[in-house]
C-alpha cells in the first residue's frame, strides 16, 4: 500500500471531515479533531473541544439541512495548515454561503487542531470590528490597528 504524503493526508482530513459533517456525524466529525481542537467564527463564540464541535455542527446539518461543498483547497506542508473554500447550502432557507476555513494541524496526528472561518458576506454594520470573535490577532502577530 502507498504511503500518502503529507499534503495528501491533511485533504484527506479536510474530506472526510466535510462528508461527516454532511451526514450529521457527531462522532466522525469529531474523530478528525484532536481533543482540545477550536473553531472560530466571525460571530458567535468559538466552539472549544472535539465533541462540541462534532455535536454543534451535526445539530445544525439536522436542524437546517446544511451541506458543504470542498471547491478549493491549498495545502502547506512546511506549516501543517491548509486553506479550503467551500459552498454551504441551507435547505431550510435556499440560501447559498461561501467561504474559506483556514485549518491549522497537530504535528504527527494529522489532527485538526484549528479552523478559523471566514465567510464571503457583506459587513455586520453593527460591528465595529469584522474579524473572528475571540481569536487572539495581536497574539498571533497580525496588525490590530489602521497600518498609515
């Protein structure tokens, strides 16, 4: 059998995670986490831990008949991170969201230990700041203020 190469193997995560979560699989979604992983969202709070983010989003493909499609995906082997822009579809409603999930991996495991999602959205003009909730920018070393 192939070894799969490291790019292919964190697709291969990013795959099966997007079919867990269409089929509502709290357990196969999970099971592509390591157990502290988080997801950010630009709003809303962050979902901490593999079996909240495996519950959160089977209940949600249950309530509103969400799917996701895998459109593009970049990977970056040096940085165990790959980028995937994706279509989601809401049955219950008719709408169409695109976005990007930035996925950051657990050296060794192949574990998501990361997602940070960004949607393709017109700006909350209630929010003084259009970024991810609760993620740490200054932190992490991105600009918090006007560059001039």
């Amino acid at each position: 059998m192939m070894q799969l190469t490291i790019a292919q193997r964190m697709e291969q995560v990013i795959r099966t995670y997007i079919q867990a979560c269409n089929n509502a699989d709290a357990k196969a979604i999970a099971a592509c986490f390591c157990p502290d992983a988080v997801h950010y969202f630009p709003r809303g709070t962050k979902w901490l831990g593999a079996a909240t983010i495996g519950g959160n989003f089977a209940k949600r493909v249950q309530e509103l008949g969400l799917s996701w499609t895998v459109d593009q995906l970049l990977t970056d082997v040096d940085r165990r991170a790959a980028i995937l822009e994706w279509t989601q579809f809401n049955k219950q409603s008719g709408q169409i969201v695109r976005g990007v999930d930035w996925f950051v991996f657990e050296p060794g495991t192949f574990s998501i230990q990361e997602v940070r999602c960004y949607i393709a959205a017109p700006p909350y003009p209630d929010m003084s700041r259009q970024e991810l909730r609760d993620f740490d920018y200054a932190g992490r070393g991105y600009p918090t203020t006007q560059i001039e």
